[in-house]
C-alpha cells in the first residue's frame, strides 16, 4: 500500500508546470502535476500507453481532437493509449493527480 498527501507534495512554479512522481507501480506510475494560472501542456499523446487524470483543486480545460471539455474539481478523465491532449490550466493554481500505465509511457510532442 502506498499513502500520499498531496497537499504536502504540491510544488508550483511560475515557469512551468510540475510533475512530481510519486511511486513507479506494477508498470506504471503515480504523479501530482501543479499549475499557475494560464500554464498548459504541450499538446501530445502516449502511443502505448494509458494516461488518467483526478482533478483535486482548481481546473481548466482538456483539448482533444474529439473537442474540448471543462476539467473541475472532482473531474476524473481518462485518455487511451494515442489520444492526442492537451491540457490549458484555468484563472487558478490547479492540482491533478495522474495515472500512467502501459508498455511505454514516454510522451510524443505534436
């Protein structure tokens, strides 16, 4: 069993966003990523593997090719292995908790 506090973890900066791996588990890992306000994710997608996000404070918006969903606390969204996303963090400091699992979780830049 593995316990976080994510409060404790968070770490923001204003230069870009910050991933924090938590745990590598059994093929995948566990990762807080904290936002400033107006801070986004390069648009990419994982071909081999699969990428869940938990919003636990603040949002902002998930774009796919599919369209464009609003991200709030207590969204939970999941990408497949090669959905292309980008994630453009809202007017508040966010923080997500991510899930990655699969054979290759390395990130493709579009």
């Amino acid at each position: 069993m593995y316990v976080f506090d994510l409060e404790g973890e968070k770490e923001f900066s204003p230069e870009k966003h910050v991933e924090k791996i938590l745990q590598v588990v059994s093929g995948g890992d566990v990762t807080i990523a904290c936002w400033e306000p107006g801070q986004k994710s390069p648009n990419h997608f994982h071909p081999d593997a699969t990428e869940i996000y938990f919003c636990y404070q603040g949002g902002g918006k998930m774009k796919t090719e599919d369209g464009t969903v609003d991200v709030f606390p207590g969204a939970f969204i999941v990408h497949p292995p090669g959905e292309l996303h980008e994630y453009i963090n809202g007017q508040e400091r966010t923080m997500l908790f991510r899930v990655r699992y699969g054979k290759d979780m390395t990130s493709h830049h579009v």
